[in-house]
C-alpha cells in the first residue's frame, strides 16, 4: 500500500521532477541560465505558447482540441494591431483581438456541437479560412508602425514584463476554474466519458461552447501579446504555434483520450519546452539538432503518456453542488485503448 | 435551430463589421491592386486581343513574394497589349508545379514563374519551353533551361555590398551573431556564401558567438537574439540574411544602453528597415525592390512577345541603404502606401 501511494506520488509529481532535473542540468551547462535576465527571457519567451497551451488543456480535457489557434491568433493580432491604429486605443485593441478570436471560436463550437463535427476537422477548417483572411486583408504586407502597441508584449509593470503578468493571471484563473469549479470537472467528466457526463444531467454543448469561448479569450489575448512583442502585424505570424500549445499540454501530462490534464501540469510542460529551447540556443546547438532534440522529447512525452495510461485507472467524480451526491466513474485505460 | 442559424450569422456579420469597421484606415496602407488566385482558376484577363500572361507567386503568405505579386499586376497596368493573372503557389512544390501544367494547358501566351524550389519547379519549366510558350523565372531564377529566360536579383552581391561595408564597419575582435534564411533556400543560401567569402574568410578576427536559422521570420529572430544576448556579455554586430530577422533582433536590443553601438545589416531593404536605418537603428541594407523586379519582368516578357528579343537573362541593380540614402526609400515606401505619411 505504501509502495502504491509512493507510485501514485511519482506518476503525481514526475513533470515537476523532470522540469527540476532539466532546470540543474542546465544551471551546469551554462552559468547565465539561472540567471535573472534569463528566466525573464523564457517567461516572456513562453507566454504566448503557455496561454494558447491552457487553451488546448481545457480542449483537450474535454475531448476536444484546436488546431486553428495559431491562424486565429494571426487574425486576431493583426485586425487588432489595425483597430489601434485606426483608434488609438489600446483597450479597444484588446478587445477587438478578443472579439475577433471569440467568434472563431464560436464558430469552431458550432462546427463541432451542433454540426457534429469532429473537432480536428472543424478546427483545421478554420484554420486556413483564419489564415486566409488574416493575409487577404493585409494582402501578405506586415503592418508596421505601431508606436504604444508595444506596451503589451515589451512594456513593463515595475520590474515585472506586462507578457508575464497575462501569463500569470490566467494560470491562476485556469487554475481555479478547473479545480474549484463546478464546470471544471465537468469538462473531466465530459473527456473522460461524453455519454457518461451526458447520463449524470450534465449540459455537454454548453459547456464545450463554455471552453472554446475560453480559449477564444486566451487566443485573443495572444495575438496581442505576439504582434506587441514583435512590433508589427504579422499575417504570416504564428505558424505552427498550434502545435506549440498542443506539445506543452500533452508533455505536461494532458492525456489526449480526455479527461485527464492540470494546469501546473501545462505550465510545467511549457517550462520543459521552453527550458530546452533556451538552453539549446545558450550553448549553441546546431538548428538542425534543435529540431531532432525536440522531436525526440515530444516522442517520449507520448510515450510516457501511453504506458502511464496503461498503468493506471483515472478516477472522474462528478460532484454535485456542495458536495452532496457523488457519482463515480472508474474507467479503466486500457479499455480505451 | 432558427436561433443557432441567426447566432451563426450574427457571428459573420460581427466578423465582417470588425474588418471593414477597424481596417478603414489601413486599407490605403496593407491593400494592394493585384487579384488574385488561390486555386489556380484565375479568370481570363479583362484586356480583349493581347498578350495573356500567367504570373505563377511562390506563396502569397510570404510577405516579399505578396508585395511582387502586387507589383506585378501593378505593372503590367501599364502595358494596354497585356493582361496578367496571379496564382498561388501556396510554398508547396505540388501546387505551383499544378499551376504552371494548369497555365499551359489554359493556353497562356507567357508564364513567368517565381519558384518555390528551383529545381522541383525546372521540370514544368521546361514544359513550357516545350510547348512554345514563353517561360521567364523570377526571384529566384533557375539557371540553365535552354529557351527559358530569368529576371532576377543576384542574391550573392546583394548579401556582398553589405559585407564589403562591415569590413570597414565591423570592430577588430568583434562578437557577431548570424540569422540565416531556410535552409535549401537559393537566395538564403548564397547571401550566408556571401557573407563568408567577403567577409568572415577576410576577417578571420571576427567571432561567430551565435548563428541559427531564424527562416525568414521576425518572431524567431527576437527568441534567439533574447537568449544570445543573455550568454554574450558583447554583440558587436547583427547579421542577418533579411531584413525581417534583423529587424526582430534589433528589437530585443533596442534601449538597452549596452547595445546603443551595436551594427546590423539585412537584405530587401524592407520598408520597417528602411525605417530603421534612417532611425540611426539598423546600419544598411540591400534594396530587392519588388517594384523593379515587376517591372523588369513586364519589360522582359513584352519584348520577349513582341520578338524584339528571343531570349534574356537579367538582374535589378543592387542599392545599398545606409542612413545617407534612406530618406528617399522611405518615402518610395510612403508613396506606396505601405508606411505611414
């Protein structure tokens, strides 16, 4: 029994265990890592693939996931980067990437609740129509000139980067949503077992358009963050970030049979990639390497994810308010696969 | 289902008010003239009798090959005997090589083809020869197609006039750093062939303290140089094989006192490193200006169908930027529409 919880501790805790153990190794591989100059550069490196990587945690989650983020977040960046200067606001700026990001992500909703489309599909539609009026309206050319824009991505609060605070904040708030809140182990019941959630009285397709509202919010905030950081509207901006979002959830433990995932979990993943890719450009590692070792760590992330389904059973309670009747589901992984 | 199908269309027309309602002010500045087509299915050109001409882009997303996409079209306005339509390659070799088979067998009187990868697009190239059609590459060219000819750039001496000015600038003992363009790229790679015969292999003094490949892009460009500038305590100079990259850098290092003297050159001469050269930011740069390469082109392809000439190999001049001669481009860019008056 103690070995058990002591093997529960492990599978718990392995990501931070990883992260730590990357965090020494690089510490001796190259004396600057730890220091403050560079940790602010890895945050402010990561926060946009961190925010868009809580998105597709709670996508995930919920047996969903999202592969039109980094087009959204071109679109989303680059009307808004068109509102300010045409307004000159920065907060109507904000909110137009976040309008525009919502309704994306509306549609993605629509798509996949009421149209039954598989998410992937709907998704990566979206994805080029997102990309496609990104480039058609700016006709390929970076927006330039962007004057106060900038604040979001390169100004800062105190001694603390703006890009960092985003990222904090949504970590709590995701945070919060997702373990202390009603709808957030809803989205575990609905990955873990859709038909199952859909018997226990829980509103599926409210909360899968909950979820991808939310992560329209979380890219919308990207594509400021990424067009500030860069001072330009990019059209051509974020390609592949999808993939970045998607990496940092799945290495963070978020299984993509659904149901399983948390935000630390995310944020460690995040720091995994993000560590790697700083101490690889630190010590000089051939681009061409860069690649192979990413691919590699991806691999095992997926591997590790594999056997550990194999090894365990993920146990989803669906509470109801205020703790009254439970009802368990104990499914057993190697079902699923 | 009545509601869902107005929420649907209340979302499109959201989507639509933010474009047309945000953008009006920046429809003078990011919108060019050229139409263009995506599928390969562009429509016959609206000029009766003349010349048809198919221009087969590299990819409308690149934002160099979208400005000559525009250029192109532009110019080609100015010739009342041709008519000119755009397809996208989409930066996939299946595709342009689809555009180009779709533009003989459309019967087209010219294809100018600005390719993704030389040497995918040399078969369908020579297609076109075989048919009896007129075949210009462009940017880069694809050497040796007996019968085609090229309008181009040469992306050796555009890399070499900026080298030939860091021997001069670049300090004895220097730390550098390099951003290179995709690798495979013609014209990323003999700008880096550039930079190492006229410079690196003439100052053997100068330290590479980071190279990466940032492909083109700007974001890439400021994450390496955010870690470079961490583990290097002195970057004396940024080179980059475009402007975008330099661009990027230089963003990271804008401000910081430490930084204040540090020297970086691009290729494409860019309105936003125009900017930055005449900001006193960036050191120089090599103008490929888009809009001389379309002409050129149209130049080409006209006397090419006329018969005045039955075969031609050409290149735009190089121009160097440097603060001195900035001012002029950046207002060429004004002009354009693409910065701000």
């Amino acid at each position: 029994m103690k070995t058990k919880s002591k093997n529960q501790l492990m599978e718990k805790y392995s990501i931070f265990i990883v992260l730590l153990f990357m965090i020494i190794l690089c510490t001796f591989l190259n004396r600057n890592f730890l220091s403050t100059g560079n940790i602010s550069n890895i945050m402010k490196q990561l926060a946009v693939p961190t925010i868009l990587a809580y998105g597709e945690m709670l996508l995930i989650i919920s047996g969903m996931l999202d592969l039109s983020s980094g087009s959204v977040l071109a679109l989303s960046g680059v009307l808004s980067v068109s509102c300010y200067k045409a307004s000159g606001s920065l907060m109507l700026a904000l909110l137009a990437a976040i309008a525009i990001a919502l309704i994306c992500n509306l549609i993605n909703a629509l798509m996949v609740t009421n149209f039954k489309a598989p998410p992937f599909i709907a998704t990566l539609a979206m994805q080029m129509v997102a990309r496609g009026i990104a480039l058609f309206y700016t006709q390929g050319q970076n927006i330039l000139q962007l004057d106060n824009y900038v604040i979001f991505g390169q100004g800062t609060l105190g001694p603390v980067p703006i890009s960092i605070i985003f990222m904090a904040a949504i970590t709590v708030i995701i945070w919060y949503l997702l373990r202390h809140t009603r709808f957030g182990r809803s989205l575990y019941a609905i990955g873990g077992n859709e038909e199952a959630a859909v018997a226990s009285g829980i509103n599926v397709a409210k909360n899968k358009y909950v979820v991808f509202i939310l992560n329209g919010i979380l890219v919308g905030i990207c594509g400021v963050l990424f067009m500030s950081r860069v001072n330009a509207g990019l059209p051509n901006g974020a390609i592949g970030y999808e993939m970045e979002g998607l990496t940092a959830a799945i290495v963070g433990g978020t299984s993509f049979s659904g149901g399983v995932g948390t935000t630390m979990g995310t944020l460690a993943g995040a720091f995994i990639i993000g560590c790697l890719n700083n101490i690889m450009n630190l010590i000089g590692v051939d681009s061409y390497i860069q690649q192979i070792v990413k691919g590699a760590i991806i691999a095992l992330a997926v591997i590790w994810d594999i056997r550990s389904k194999s090894k365990k059973s993920t146990r989803v309670i669906l509470a109801e308010d205020k703790g009254k009747a439970c009802t368990s589901y104990t499914t057993k992984k190697e079902k699923e696969s | 289902m009545k509601r869902k199908i107005f929420g649907v269309l209340l979302s499109a027309a959201m989507l639509g008010a933010m474009l047309t309602g945000c953008g009006n002010s920046e429809n003078a500045e990011t919108r060019g003239t050229a139409s263009t087509e995506a599928d390969g299915s562009a429509a016959a050109g609206e000029k009766s009798g003349g010349y048809r001409v198919a221009y087969i882009a590299r990819a409308q997303s690149d934002s160099f090959a979208a400005w000559l996409a525009n250029e192109m079209q532009a110019a080609a306005e100015q010739y009342d005997d041709i008519s000119l339509d755009v397809f996208d390659g989409q930066a996939d070799d299946e595709k342009e090589n689809a555009a180009i088979e779709n533009a003989i067998t459309n019967g087209y009187d010219a294809i100018i083809v600005q390719p993704n990868n030389g040497e995918a697009q040399r078969p369908y190239v020579e297609k076109i020869v075989e048919a009896g059609i007129v075949a210009i590459t462009t940017n880069a060219r694809i050497d040796g197609i007996e019968g085609a000819s090229s309008v181009d750039a040469d992306p050796y001496k555009q890399a070499a006039v900026n080298a030939k000015l860091a021997l001069e600038q670049i300090p004895e003992n220097a730390n550098v750093v390099v951003l290179n363009g995709p690798s495979g790229n013609f014209h990323a790679d003999k700008r880096r062939e550039a930079w190492q015969a006229e410079f690196f292999d003439k100052r053997s003094d100068v330290t590479i303290v980071g190279e990466q490949i940032a492909n083109w892009n700007k974001d890439e460009a400021v994450q390496y140089m955010e870690d470079w500038v961490t583990s290097n305590d002195r970057i004396d100079a940024i080179i980059s094989m475009n402007d975008n990259m330099a661009a990027g850098a230089l963003e990271v290092v804008t401000g910081k006192e430490e930084f204040k003297d540090i020297l970086a050159y691009g290729v494409d001469g860019t309105a936003e490193a125009c900017l930055l050269i005449q900001d006193g930011t960036m050191t120089a740069t090599c103008l490929q200006s888009a809009i001389d390469l379309a002409k050129l082109n149209l130049e080409t392809v006209h006397k090419l169908l006329t018969g005045e000439e039955t075969q031609i190999d050409t290149d735009i001049e190089e121009v160097l930027i440097t603060k001195d001669n900035s001012e002029n481009y950046v207002q060429m860019y004004k002009n354009s529409g693409l910065l701000d008056n």
